[in-house]
C-alpha cells in the first residue's frame, strides 16, 4: 500500500465529520441547542484529528522518523482550534462557532497538504 493509498483512507473516513462540521457552520443551518451542538463539534472534530495524527504518524514512518515540515505544529493548531470550537458551541456562541468550525477545516487542510510534500 502506498502513502497515497493510506492517505485516501484517512481522508475518507475524515469527510462525514467534516460535512457534519460544515452543516454546523452553515449561516443558514439550523442552530442547536447548546449542548447538542457541543457533542456534535466535540465527535466530529476529534475523529478528524485522530485521523489526521494517524496519517501523520504514517509520514513520519514512511520518511524514517524525519518529521514533514509542519506537521506537529499544524496538528497542535488544529487542536486548539477544535477546542475553541467546542468551546463556543458549549457557550451558545454560534457565529464564533462558525468561525473557529471554518478555522479549523482550513487548518485540516493545510496539514493534508502538508503531508504530500513530506512523503
């Protein structure tokens, strides 16, 4: 199996989450309650990381422990986006939820692209 192939699959399994996120993000979603909707960040934004450390932990194997550029850091900055995120939701704060919920999908992003020039 190649990196692109382990790529693809953590990608995959990361796209529900993210369309749930970007559902939540939406200006015209529907707002949940509070608490639902801190759940529902909480899940998806840790799947994504879980995710997204697996693929890195890949990279740093597949280039025999010589870290990509970045990739620690972005992660850590995913992190505290997500945290940001859930934190809004659990306030009730939907347009800082928003925000911090766009933040952090253009964060996973980056780290993606991160990881193809690392391998």
């Amino acid at each position: 199996m190649t990196f692109a192939d382990w790529k693809e699959g953590h990608q995959a399994r990361c796209r529900p989450h993210l369309l749930t996120l970007r559902m939540l993000a939406s200006d015209d979603a529907e707002v949940p309650s509070p608490w639902l909707a801190t759940a529902k960040v909480a899940q998806a934004t840790n799947a994504i990381l879980a995710e997204v450390e697996a693929a890195g932990r890949e990279v740093w194997a597949a280039t025999g422990g010589s870290p990509g550029p970045g990739i620690f850091l972005s992660v850590r900055l995913s992190r505290l986006a997500a945290a940001a995120a859930v934190a809004a939701a659990g306030a009730g704060d939907f347009t800082q939820l928003r925000r911090h919920l766009r933040r952090f999908e253009a964060l996973t992003s980056a780290i993606w692209a991160v990881q193809d020039v690392s391998r």
